[in-house]
C-alpha cells in the first residue's frame, strides 16, 4: 500500500507515532539512508504511477521533509536496499529489474551512480540491508523475477566496493526482511 507518512520512533519513551510533517509523494517500496545525526534520505520508490527516481530529506533536529533534488538517483525503481556508514556515505542499490546502485554524499546532499557498489546477485527487490555503521554494510536476499535468492554481499566503507561474502548469505532464499543492527563493530 502506497503512503505518504512516516512514524518515527522516540528512544528513550520507546513511542511511536507518525510525524507530522508528510512525503512529497506518495510512496511504497522505498528505502532510507541517514548521516544518523542531521538527515535522512529517502528514495521514493514506487509513485503509484511508477517508479520514480525522486528522493525527500528529513531534517532530523525539525523532523521536516522536503524534496531534495541534489539526492534524486540515478535510475527510476522501487524496492531498494539502503545501507549507510551513519557518517559519509549512504548507498541505494538494485530494485526491482534494477542493477543500478547510488552513493549519497551526506556532506552535500548529492547521489550520484556508483558502481563499485553493485551486488554480485541478479536485479531484484527488497532484500535485507544493514551496517555496523563504521567499517561494513551487509546485503542479502533479494526477490527476483526468478524467485528468492540466498546471496549475501559485503560493502566496505573505507574503498566504496561491494563484493560477494558467502558467510552473508541467508539460511535459505528469502526476501521482504525487516532488519537492524546495534550499530556496533
């Protein structure tokens, strides 16, 4: 189902409601990346027309959106992996039919294509994504016009490059995950 709210979660309360402030768009197999201190980018994904290659930021200190198009990426698609270093760099990759991958500059705002950061695995969407938020960003599963995959990959922060990780890959083909990290190394 398509939307255009985000909920927002409050630590130390552990409530969750949604934010006052709304998408541009309306929006559905979107993903997010953030600095984890200023802002948050969020690809739009599926428009309900299409898909869409339109990003929104969120000013973390405001809780405001705006459409951002320094951060628009480099191929419309929805069904994106997000992962982030949590201080330079966010990167989107594949989507549905997709084998584009896009590296968000925090320090400016700007996406740009990069191709280092492409999974080995064929286009497909919403697999699993998550960080330790300093050295690595793992990516695994996907769902690809084929069926599930079990393929796990491995980014490293320092050189930008993506590369297959056999030890990533998940116990059996899947994808649609919710996932999480206690951030740590």
């Amino acid at each position: 189902m398509a939307h255009d709210t985000l909920e927002r979660m409050t630590y130390a309360t552990g409530v969750y409601a949604i934010n006052a402030d709304t998408l541009t768009g309306v929006a559905y197999k979107c993903s997010a990346v953030s600095d984890a201190v200023t802002y948050g980018y969020i690809p739009l994904g599926y428009s309900g027309s299409g898909n869409t290659d339109l990003s929104d930021r969120i000013t973390f200190a405001t809780s405001g959106i705006a459409a951002h198009t320094d951060a628009t990426i480099s191929e419309s698609k929805s069904g994106t992996v997000s992962i982030s270093d949590n201080a330079t760099y966010g990167y989107v990759t594949n989507g549905w039919t997709s084998s584009t991958a896009d590296r968000i500059t925090f320090s400016t705002g700007v996406a740009a294509s990069h191709t280092d950061a492409l999974p080995v695995a064929a286009a497909g969407e919403m697999g699993g994504g998550n960080s330790d938020g300093a050295t690595y960003g793992y990516m695994y599963g996907s769902s690809t016009a084929g069926g599930y995959l079990d393929d796990g990959a491995r980014l490293t922060f320092s050189t930008g490059v993506m590369a297959a990780h056999a030890d990533a890959d998940t116990a059996a083909p899947k994808a649609y995950m919710g996932c999480f990290s206690d951030g740590a190394v």
